[in-house]
C-alpha cells in the first residue's frame, strides 16, 4: 500500500484539484484569451536554460500558425557534444551574446532522436514548462539520449476538444518542417540563420533540431491525458503515411492513459476513489474538456476500445503502456494494450505495485525510486526502436 506521506498529499492535492475546477466551471469564457491559454497561474515554472549545466539544455520555442501559437519546450542532452568540443558550448551570435549552446557547423555533428513529449493535468492544467514536466523531460532526455520536444498544448475549458489533439499533431508536422527546412538551408547558408517564406509566412530554422534532430526516429511519448493525445497523434501519423516524411514515428509510450468509458470497468468501480486523481474529479475534467454538446464517456478521444477506429490496429507503431497498481484507469489501458497485442502489435505492458496515478510524473513523487524506475524501464524499451542498425538493445 501506498505511504502514510503518499496518502496525505493525496488527500490535500484532491482538495486543491476539486477546487480548481470548480473555479473553471464558475469562471466566465471572457475572462481568457482563449489563443493563449497554455499554462495556469498556480502552476510551478521552470525558467529555460540553454546552457549544460546539468547535463541537458532547454529553450523555448513559440510557433504562430493560422490555428493560433503553439509553445514548445527544447531539451537537448549534452552528449551532443564532445568533452573536449568546449568551444561550441557558449557562442556569440552576430552583435548579440547568447549565453547559450549553438551547434558547430561544418563539422560531424550528432544526431539524435526526437521525442514528442505531452504532460498531463486532465485536459485543464499542467504544462509543458512546470518544474515537474521539466524534471521528466531532462531525465528522459539523459536516459533515452533523445532531444525532447515537450508540447504545451491548449488547455480546456477555454479550448475544448479537439484544440490539444489538433495542436499535438502540428506539433508533430512541426518537426516535419523543421527537418525540410534544415535539408533546404543546408544547401544555401549556414542551419540556423535562414528565414523561409512559405504560405504560412516566414518560418525560421531551429538550430538545435536542425543540427542534432533525426525525425526518421521519433517516438511519442503521453502522460495521463497527453497519453490519449500521443496515441491520437500516432493514429494520425499512420494515415499520413508519406506525407509525414522525413517524420516517422517508431514507438510510443503511453504513461497511465487517461482512458474512460460509458460501461465501468472493474478498477473504475473498485478503485474509484484512488489516490490523487479519482473518478468523479476526472469525469468532471472530460466534462470541461469535451464539447459541451458531445459530452459522452465513449467519445473516440476518451475511449481507444470504440469500434469502428481507424486506422487499423494492426498499423499502430509498438507501444508501451505503463499502469499503476492502485489507479482506477489502469483496466482500459491494459484492455488496449492486449488489443494491440492481438494483431500483432509490440505492445508489453508495465504494471507497477503499489504504484498511484502519475507516480513517475506527479511533482511529489517524481524524486521516488519506484519513478526513476519507471524512466529506466521507458528508456530499455524505447532504445530498441531508436538505436541504430548494430547497436540494438534486447529487452
């Protein structure tokens, strides 16, 4: 069973959560600039810091498209880089300093594998920038040696369904550009100082992605709700097929999905008041969060076991889903899983005993053995699909 301490900081955060949505439900629509909201007041930041003084760098990026701005969040790992290539750690730009890594040009630079990372918060809080998700996002960066490109989407109610799927998948078309505009760039001026002119206006090259980034090896990895966007994500990179190039998603890894249903499972009925996040509290975020028309339990964004999904199950990429022991979601998310694996579909399945709702992820629990576990165990399974030809990981 869960610690004393665990069950008290459940306790107060279901307090705080009820609280906040409550505030949601009574606040006024024009009381937000709908475009904007990504992120809540209450919410912990973490400033960016483009810089290796931990091990992994960060920035942010701020993307305006026709559907609105869309925020991102770099996490670059230092292996990018040589010991002895010190030089090209801290650079200045032009007439400007930037404290700040720059890649090299001209010389064998690293390429790593892009992650599509989305946070969890229940569709109306979190964010890709809270000190807990930028915790997440470094140690997944150091243990999988990717580049981590955390999405903060819009959140509900003032951006309802299908405002976070869609803005996961421009994500994902976003990398595609950048890879396109890097190859182009190439062959002109040096990465990073181009601006291109495209129907969307000007699109300027990201330097990191562009120097280090590999699309051919991307992985989508959701926590909770961002678990239901991931696999929405992957769904639709499937029916674009060729489109996506040089993009192709290999794996996802789905962190205790945010799945539910219209007819209960047994979890949903036995665990239904389990620690920090209970039923009642998430059935009232999937309220916030869907069409107030459309507000059903089998919606396709809620329910991944609805037939009639496309595309087939048998063109998902592998998954990795991950469940927790004391979380009434985990009977749909194992449902699924076995699904996948039916039609031959990697897809093992990671139940951890003892273990909450967000145990690897939530800002309380994030410094525990059992979460630095879990991240261990993403990184093993996630190498297989990442590694390149001859330096393949067994799991």
């Amino acid at each position: 069973m869960p610690s004393v301490a665990v069950k008290l900081q459940s306790f107060i955060f279901k307090f705080n959560l009820k609280q906040q949505l409550q505030s949601r439900i009574q606040a006024s629509p024009d009381e937000a600039d709908p475009s904007c909201v990504t992120s809540r007041p209450e919410e912990a930041v973490a400033a960016a810091n483009p810089t290796f003084s931990d091990g992994v760098a960060t920035k942010d990026i701020h993307v305006d498209d026709p559907l609105g701005p869309l925020s991102l969040r770099l996490f670059l790992p230092e292996t990018v880089v040589s010991g002895s290539d010190s030089k090209s750690r801290v650079r200045v730009r032009g007439e400007e300093s930037y404290g700040g890594y720059s890649p090299p040009a001209g010389r064998g630079i690293r390429r790593l594998p892009v992650m599509l990372q989305f946070h969890g918060g229940g569709f109306v809080s979190g964010s890709n920038n809270s000190v807990a998700n930028d915790v997440l996002c470094r140690r997944i960066a150091k243990l999988c040696d990717v580049v981590v490109v955390a999405v903060g989407y819009r959140l509900a109610p003032e951006n309802r369904y299908p405002a976070a799927f869609e803005d996961g998948v421009r994500a994902l078309y976003w990398v595609g550009k950048q890879a396109n505009l890097a190859e182009w760039s190439r062959s002109r001026w040096k990465v990073g100082r181009d601006i291109v002119n495209d129907s969307f206006g000007a699109s300027m090259v990201e330097p990191w992605l562009a120097a280090h980034g590999d699309p051919s090896r991307c992985v989508l990895l959701g926590v909770s709700c961002g678990a239901n966007i991931a696999d929405h994500v992957a769904r639709k990179s499937v029916e674009a097929g060729k489109l996506l190039d040089p993009v192709k998603v290999v794996a996802q890894v789905l962190m205790y999905p945010f799945f539910i249903g219209s007819v209960p499972t047994k979890s949903e009925i036995k665990l239904a008041n389990s620690y920090f996040y209970d039923k009642a509290t998430c059935v009232l975020a999937w309220k916030l969060f869907l069409p107030e028309e459309e507000v059903n339990l089998d919606h396709p964004a809620a329910n991944p076991l609805l037939p009639g999904r496309g595309p087939p199950l048998q063109l998902m990429p592998p998954t990795l889903t991950i469940v927790a022991e004391h979380d009434w979601m985990r009977d749909r998310a194992i449902a699924y899983s076995e699904e996948l694996r039916k039609v031959n579909v990697d897809a093992p399945l990671l139940d951890y005993k003892d273990a909450v709702h967000e145990f690897a992820t939530l800002d309380v629990l994030l410094k525990t053995p059992q979460a630095q576990a879990c991240a261990e165990d993403i990184a093993i399974w996630v190498k297989k699909y990442i590694s390149l030809r001859g330096h393949e990981f067994s799991y």
